[in-house]
C-alpha cells in the first residue's frame, strides 16, 4: 500500500499531520504512522481547554501491536477532540486524513508552522 501524502497540510517527523485553517490546526497522525501502527483499538485524546506546547505529548493510541505517544506539532489551546474515536478509533487507519482526526487546536504562535514539512519534504523524510 503507498502511504498518502496530501498536499494541502504540513507534517513532523514524527509522522502526525496539520491542517492550517486561520488561527485553528487539526491534527492527526499521517497515513504512514497508521499502517506501522496497524489495528488501532483505542485513542486516549486530551481535555478540550488543555494547554498544550509544540513538542509536548498530545495523546495517545494503541494498537494491537504497541502504545504510541503522539505529539503536537504546535502550541495552542485544545479547542475540540474527535469523540467519533471513543467508539470508532479503528476510524484513525480507515481515514486518517479525514474523519479519523485527533483534535484541533486554537494556535498561540502561527509561525512555529514555519518548523513543519511540506508535502515534498515529507515524502523524502519517508
């Protein structure tokens, strides 16, 4: 299976994904995390009004097979978290770009996206 790469959202090294809309990102982990991940059995997602900062962890999944940390991208507030995940979280590796996102956040310092790859770059990463 190829691992999709959309052109219209930035990425990290550590294989999660970001939408920019105005001064709000949505995040999700890439297609590539998923297949390595497989079979996801649960998303623990973070309190809507959490602060978080870039680096910090976001949340976590499991899968069949381990327990994954996932970070964010970016520092902001959690304004909204996925809670389709709570009984769907298999949801994250049938559509990871699209209805399986984890959380959106309003951003505190829009130019840390500046720190993000772009589609070209993050296909060479892989």
């Amino acid at each position: 299976m190829s691992n999709e790469v959309r052109e219209d959202l930035k990425y990290t090294d550590t294989h999660e994904w970001v939408k920019i809309k105005d001064d709000t990102a949505i995040i999700g982990i890439t297609d590539h995390a998923q297949s390595e991940l497989t079979d996801i059995v649960f998303a623990e997602l973070p309190e809507v009004g959490k602060k978080v900062v870039k680096g910090d962890e976001l949340c976590v999944v499991e899968s069949v097979k381990s327990v994954s940390e996932i970070y964010t991208p970016l520092t902001g507030v959690v304004k909204k978290v996925n809670t389709a995940l709570e009984d769907a979280p298999e949801t994250i590796n049938q559509s990871p770009y699209d209805k399986g996102w984890l959380v959106e956040i309003k951003l505190e310092n829009i130019d840390e996206t500046n720190s993000l790859h772009d589609a070209e770059s993050y296909r060479k990463l892989l």
